[in-house]
C-alpha cells in the first residue's frame, strides 16, 4: 500500500473539491462553471507550488545563506 500524497491522489482531491464547491453553489442557485473553477482551483495550486519550489531551491534566509557558505567552502567551490 502506497502511503503520501501523489500526483494522481492530489488531481483526485482538486477534482472532488472543484465538484463539491460546484455542488454547493448550484444549491444555493448559483450558476458555477466548473471549467473556470478547475481553472482557478489550478491556478491556485500552480502558484503555491511555484513559490514552494522557489523558497526550497534558493537560500532565502540568512541561516540557508550560512549552510551554502559553509558548505561551498567544504566543498572547495564558490557560489558564482
């Protein structure tokens, strides 16, 4: 049994989100297109990625800047 969050687990949960989300507005007479929806709910999810990734792969912090120093100068190589 695969446990974590996978690609094919997370398009799931966006799906039944963006249908739930269509559902409840539909009770309550609004009109939903699901389409702009996903879209949005897409857009969404591309953005926290986006920075998620950006604040990982850069040294953001004075404390990242210290550990990338530290370890260029293990490594015997500079940060160009």
């Amino acid at each position: 049994m695969q446990t974590g969050w996978t690609s094919e687990r997370v398009v799931a949960v966006v799906r039944l989100a963006v249908t739930l989300a269509a559902s409840v507005a539909g009770g309550f007479c609004l009109t939903v297109d699901p389409d702009g929806l996903a879209t949005i709910v897409a857009c969404g999810v591309a953005l926290v990625a986006g920075v998620w990734s950006w604040w990982k792969n850069n040294n953001v912090t004075k404390a990242a800047q210290d550990a990338q120093a530290y370890l260029d100068g293990i490594r015997g190589t500079r940060n160009v």
